[in-house]
C-alpha cells in the first residue's frame, strides 16, 4: 500500500536542505520500490507570509492524513515581533500537540569522522551515543494559564504554567524504557524534585514505570547537575528522559557536545509510532539562501522516518551507510569543516550521497 | 563599627569547607583589623535533624541581623524523602526569600593553573570569565499556586507556576548592568521568548533597563541556544542575565566548562548590597567527613563577601592572591588533582592558604 509523506519546508535554510533529503528519499524510493509518495505544505512564517497563520487548515489536515512527516526547520528574525499566536514556532508546536507527538527522540552520537570539530576533548566525547526522550506535548510548553497580566499595583506580570498529569508522565516513561531496551538498558530521569512539585509526581511515576521494566535500570538526577554531567562526562549517559522545557535545554547542550548539531536528527512520535521528523537544529536565519547549510541532519531524519514510521529499515540503513561514506570520503559542508576536509555546498552534499548509494 | 558575620555551615562537606573558610576570615581580621565577630548557626538538614526546620527562627533572626552570611551547603539523601517543606533546602530558600536576595552573581572563571581540569579544549577556555546573574527570589521556584492535585477523572497531576512581574525583571536587570559596566560591558538576557509568555515580559523589560545603561552592550539569546553556545564558544559571553531556574540550570553549566567548579564562590545580594556567600557546588554528601573535600570556593567566597559586604577591598585581594599562590606551589585538593600536582586535604589546603597570606 502507498505510503504518504508529507514535506514541510518551513523557513531559513528549511527549503535548502528539505530539497536534498527529499533528493534522497525520491532515491530510495526508487531502488527499493517503497511506493512513498509526497506531496509539500507550508508552515511557521513562510506559511503565515502567505496566509496569515503559522498552522494552516491545509497544512494541519495533511498532516493528520500522512504516514510520516519531514519537517526543515521555523522560525526567523523577521517574525520575531508578530504577536505570540502567529509567531512560526506555533505552527510547529500546532502540529506536535495536534497530532499528539508526545515522544521526542533526540540522539546526541559522535561521527567518528567528525571527532576533532567538538569543543570537547576527544577522550571525553569520543564514542558518544547518548538518546534524549523529551516529552513534546505537555509541560510549561501548553500549560494553563499563561499569559502576561496588569496587577493591582498597575505593574504588569508575566506567567506560564508548568504541569504534568501522572498519564502523561507515564507514557512518555515508557517510550525511555522502550529505547532503552533496544541500547544500554539504562535510563536516566531529569528533574527539579528538590525545588518544583511538578517533578516531585514526575520521580515518583518514573519509578513505576520502572518496575514494568526490570531488565532496564533506573537513576535520577536533578537538572542542574545534568547540565554539569554533560559537560564533564556525557558517556555516562545512555537515555536520558525529562519534560519538554528541560528537555529543549538539556538536549541542545547535548547535541553541541559533538560539535556536528548539523548531523543530528530528530524524531516525534505518537502512540501509535506515526511521526514527524526533523533535523536537531534551526532555521539558521543567518546563512539561509546562501547553498552553505549542512543537508545531513535532514537526510538522516529521512533514515529514522523510513526506519520508525515507513517500515523500510533497509533503505534507512544504506542512507545511513551512504552518509558514513561521504565522510570518509572528507566532504563537509562548512560546519563541520576541519583542516584537510573539502569544503562543499548544500547540493554537492546531496550530490555526494546520492552517489554513495 | 564592628561587623557581625553569621557562619551557617550546613551538611555534607559544608562544616569541613567552612571550617577552613573560618580560619581565612580571623586571620585576615587580624591582620587588616577589620573588627569582624561571627557566631554559627544551624540550617538545611542539620538543622531539621536537631529542631525538626531547615530553618529554625533563631537562624533567621540572626541572618536578618548579620552584615553577611557565609553558608557552606545544605542537602543530602538523608533528607529525600522528607516532605518538601522541611527538606533542607527550604532553609536555603527560605533565607533567600525572606532577606530578599534577589541577585545571584555566579562567576565562572578558569584559573590558568587549572586549564587541565577542564573537559573542554583548551583553546575553547583559555581565560574564560564570565559572571551569570540569576535571578535569585521569583520566578518558577517560587511562584504560585503549586502543588499535585487530583483530577475529576481520578490521576493526580503535578503543577508550578512560572511567574515575574515588571518591577521583580528591573531590579535583576539594574544588577546585572551595574556588574557590566565594571568589566566587559554586555549583557546578554536569556530567555524562551518564542514560547513562553512570561520571558516575552522579560526580554521587553530588559530592553527598557538597557536604555539607563547606554554604555552597556544588550543582546538576547534563547536558553536553548545559550545551553549550546556555552559549550560551543564559552568565551563569548561577558556577563548573562535571566531567571531563577534557567539561571540554575545555566550557571552549574557554566562553572562545569571549567572543570573545577570546587573553585567557584557566588555572592547573593539584597537592595542594600547586604548579601550571602557560599561556593557554587552542593554538599558533595559521597566525600562528607573524609576531609578530602575542596575549600578554596569557600575561601574565595569569604573574598566576595569581604569585597561586596563588609566594605574590605584589601582583605579580598589578598585572600585571592593567597589562593593564586597556593595553585602556583602545585597544590590540589583531589577534586582539581592533574598529572604532577601535589594532592592535599581539605585542612592541609586551609594552612597553605594561611601560611601564603
Ligand atoms: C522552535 C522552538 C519552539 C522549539 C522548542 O523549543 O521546542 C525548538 O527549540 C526545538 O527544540 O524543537
Ligand atoms: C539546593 C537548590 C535548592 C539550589 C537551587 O536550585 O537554587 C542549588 O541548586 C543552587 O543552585 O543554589
């Protein structure tokens, strides 16, 4: 049965490095007779310059219609002073929360390739494989009420929300136990239980989700000494699972540690596995139109995609292995360029895994 | 006028590092004739173990008297499954709620001697200094309502509140200038402006503090980004301003690139510049009472609380120049031991230090 993709573009580099993933999965696609079909939409400020909403009915419904989606990235200096509603960010949370992509995968590994572009010394990070499970739908992202408020006094106050039902907890529990299964059979939960009540309930449902899994461990830390772990000793870590606030932060700094965020992928899923798929990093205002970004997070977000949501774990792993041998071979986009390597363009790029495959 | 110091060592290796820190605080007294007296007091774990409250009201009645406080560190495994509003660090709270401490300066300086004790390249953090100013009395940590309550539908659901009026945003801005414009002049806000309502506030109120400081440079970066950029390029930064939890999860970062966060004193300030000191590390509770436990961000704090509070700038210089020293002779507590380095305890580092003033 023809499986349906839908691609979204989004703003920034987005339309740039979309372009070549999509390249890639036309390929695939091809030689291994996947029957995937695409069709684009707009969203985040290319959608609202056209239509005035980040998230158009369009857009939205597609989404819900589709099998999988391959997301570029939103946002941008441009749209920073539109009212909080229409700003390009709401399209993408309009479709995390409306399809319900609760579990957010965000790998941090380390290419071997591309060990010296880290900021980190080699033995700290060499060998990095580290899966952070962010809750994507709930938290301080979506919580009521919120809003900025005029007091008494005539001063004005802003406030958000910050809450997690023990459902929600638990179901995105259970995503980290499921990956850590298939990896290091160890997991760690993120929380501020000494300061916040929120991830007091957070701790406690974590430990019965726990003994659902025996064969996978349990620890917890707070999040500020998470902050300070990754930067000492990532390797400790093997998946790592917390709320969507801490998770944006703690899994940025993650990625950062490999000093490629150009190489990492994403993916949000649902309960029933159907997901949305997107690089690690932005929309990268500053050097979009210019043919310079790194297209690989975004065609390894095609790998997961045919592997989590499309049923083609083959065509992933010969993305994957194409990928590997368009490193070896010394090509990278600027980002990642280091003394010795060739610097190329986002299409060379594309090109050269095309090649690989 | 004799100044009045109140010693609150704590738990873990807070009684240790402050014992050391006590002895630097006579001996410079003595030799500057500064007129200081200090007494002691119980709060966090140690105090709720003998008076059943992290903070006993004797403890804060001489804390709203005393000109500064020296505090070592609160909080163990001992006390995680008291309820939270007798854990101890209610008591480290609540001292920073009821003296109005709202301004947190957290340095995070590499000491030359020290480059090999950081986990990132050496180019990355050479000369590293940066201070965070956190926001120390508001925001999510203690705002209302917060709790976990059950719902209709029978599970229970965790919640805090995330919250900041106008005049709590101008106060932190006005210190976090006024800390800028004695070293590098820029400041950069962090927020989560592209999501949450109460950091739109932030960054708007910022803008305006910014117009009384035409000197100082301000820029904006979301948390995310800013998690990241310390990682990537630490040294960008001069000084960086935000919230209470943010700044808890971004300051431990940034002491972490460091590699010896058991260097790193912190200052928390009131109105009127009375304040409490204490180092940026936690109470250690896996070396407590094996005398091995570092003592110089404790030292060095006795420095930040002489500078900023009891008006004896020469005191301090000389405190910081003692240390110096001391890594000069090769001397490390293990926490900062390298290859060559002489490995001394938490005493044997308090008499070096006194022996180099
Ligand atoms: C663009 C923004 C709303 C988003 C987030 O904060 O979740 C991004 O930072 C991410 O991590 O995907
Ligand atoms: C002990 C804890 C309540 C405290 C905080 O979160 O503020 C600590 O982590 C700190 O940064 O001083």
């Amino acid at each position: 049965m023809a499986k349906n993709v839908l691609i979204l573009p989004g703003d920034g580099i987005g339309p740039e490095i979309v372009e070549q993933a999509v390249r890639v999965l036309d390929a695939v696609n091809d030689a291994f007779h996947l029957d995937i079909a695409h069709e684009s939409a707009l969203v985040g400020g290319a959608a609202y310059d056209e239509t005035g909403t980040p998230l158009p009915e369009p857009t939205l419904s597609k989404a819900k219609a589709a099998d999988a989606i391959l997301l570029g990235a939103v946002g941008g200096p441009k749209w920073d002073k539109l009212d909080m509603a229409v700003r390009p960010e709401k399209g993408l949370l309009g479709l995390r929360s409306n399809l319900e992509l609760f579990s957010n995968l965000r790998p941090a590994i380390l290419y071997p390739q591309l060990a010296a572009a880290s900021s980190l010394k080699p033995e700290i990070v060499a060998g990095l494989d580290i899966l952070i499970v962010r809750e994507l739908t709930g938290g301080i992202y979506f919580g009521q009420p919120r809003g900025i408020r005029t007091l008494e006094n005539g001063e004005r106050q802003g406030y958000n929300t910050y809450v997690y039902s023990e459902s929600e907890i638990r179901r995105i529990g259970r995503s980290a136990f499921e990956a850590a299964r298939q990896r290091g059979k160890r997991v760690c939960s993120i929380d501020k239980s000494n300061v916040l009540e929120v991830t007091v309930l957070w701790k406690e449902i974590m430990e019965e989700v726990a003994k659902e899994y025996p064969d996978v461990e349990l620890t917890h830390m707070l999040v500020d000494n998470a902050a300070m772990q990754l930067v000492r000793a990532p390797k400790q870590f093997d998946v790592m699972v917390t709320g969507n606030m801490f998770g944006d932060i703690l899994s940025d700094a993650a990625a950062m540690l490999t000093g490629s965020i150009g190489m990492l992928p994403s993916a949000s899923l649902n309960a029933e596995g159907r997901g949305m798929y997107e690089p690690c990093h932005g929309s990268a205002p500053d050097i979009a139109g210019k043919g310079i970004a790194n297209p690989l997070a975004t065609i390894l977000s095609v790998a997961m995609m045919l592997r989590y949501s499309l049923g083609a774990k083959e065509a992933a792993d010969a993305i994957e292995a194409a990928v590997s041998r368009v490193l070896d071979q010394g090509l990278r986009t600027s980002d990642i360029a280091s003394e010795g390597s060739e610097t190329v363009s986002t299409k060379a790029m594309g090109d050269a895994v095309l090649d690989a495959l």
